[in-house]
C-alpha cells in the first residue's frame, strides 16, 4: 500500500513516517509539505490513500482535496489533523474526502488507512461524536420524497458508518448481491456516483 504524506510540520511527517512504515504493508512513496505539492506529488505518484493536513500555508488541505477529486473522482484522501472543527468537518464531508481524523488519535492512523484502502469511509471518535449535533443543525430530511424505503434508509445509515458490502449483509440478512443491488438503487434515486457521494449525502442530509 502506497500512502503519500502532506503535512508542513516537518517533525509531524517523520513520526507519521516512521509510525506507518512500522507496519510492513505500508510503503511511504513521497512527502510534502502544502497543497501545491500535493497536487505536483500526487500526480506523479499516484498513492493508494494520501495522508494530508488540514491546515497549511498557502493551499491548505481542503482546497488541494477538492482540486485532487476534482481531476481524480477515485482518490483516497483521508484528513488528519488537531482540529475538530465542526467547519472543517462540515467541508471534509462536503468535499468528498474518505475520513478525517484526529492527529492525537494516533493508534487510530493505520487502521484508518487500511479501511480507506478498502474504499470505506473512516472517522475519528471524537469527530463522529460530532456528527450527530451537525445533522441535528440541519433537521429532518424527507427522504420519502426521494422514494427512499426504510430498509434502504437502513442501509444508507450503515455504508455511512463505513460498514462494507459484506458487514452490511451480515447486519441486514441479505445477500452481498442484493446489498450491491440497493447500493445501485440508491445511487440512481439520488443523482450521486458513488457509495463516497452517498456517504456524504448521508451526513450533509439524512
């Protein structure tokens, strides 16, 4: 697995270096240190999950995220950072980044970037404690008026939570077949691409 760091503390990406290359799984392809070079690196390299700051000079790591997804819709990016900002977390969501974390959270990074290269959505703790105070900004979405079922409304909540095809079988009593098809069903009910727009959706909406 191929993981690309961007962060401008340069103490801060040797430990994540040495913390990740702990694990013999785990391949440190390139360093760098703001958003401009994580566009140039990320291009030239090309990583499985780039690791990348949030707040930086210049470009700061949101920015780069939605210009990196804007050019590669399949990037995995998972935020890191000391800040549990309910902006930040509010515009991670919305930018279509594959988790957040927090950088005291450290125990919790390669996990993290296990899941994520494995497509599933991760968060730290304290930011999915977070969460439920965001949606409760926002109130009651009518999914009905989207022709959503309750038994797809369920599965949205679990692919949400960063659940996989297989766990979500396993909670629900369906095949793996049958959740692939609601997955497909969903999608097309809510104009979005992927089960990354779904989660988001999920969070900004639902």
């Amino acid at each position: 697995m191929k993981i690309m760091i961007v962060d401008d503390d340069i103490l801060v990406t040797t430990a994540l270096k040495t913390i990740l290359e702990a694990d013999s799984s785990i391949q440190v392809c390139a360093t760098g240190a703001d958003g401009p070079e994580a566009l140039r690196l990320y291009e030239i390299h090309h990583p499985d999950v780039l690791l990348m700051d949030i707040r930086m000079k210049g470009m700061d790591g949101l920015e780069a995220s939605r210009r990196i997804l804007a050019r590669h819709p399949q990037a995995r990016i998972l935020l890191l950072t000391t800040f549990s900002d309910d902006g930040y977390i509010v515009q991670a969501l919305k930018a279509g980044v594959k988790g957040y974390l927090l950088k005291q959270d450290y125990t919790s990074i390669v996990p993290a970037l296990h899941a994520v290269c494995r497509d599933q959505t991760v968060f730290g703790k304290e930011i999915i404690s977070r969460i439920p105070d965001l949606l409760q900004k926002k109130g009651d979405f009518p999914y009905k008026d989207f022709h959503i079922t309750e038994k797809e409304y369920e599965l949205i909540t679990l692919l949400a939570d960063g659940l996989d095809n297989k766990e979500i079988a396993e909670k629900m009593y369906l095949s793996d077949g049958t959740v692939r098809n609601y997955i497909s069903n969903i999608l097309d009910k809510l104009g979005l691409k992927n089960r990354t727009q779904l989660a988001v959706f999920y969070y900004q909406h639902l």
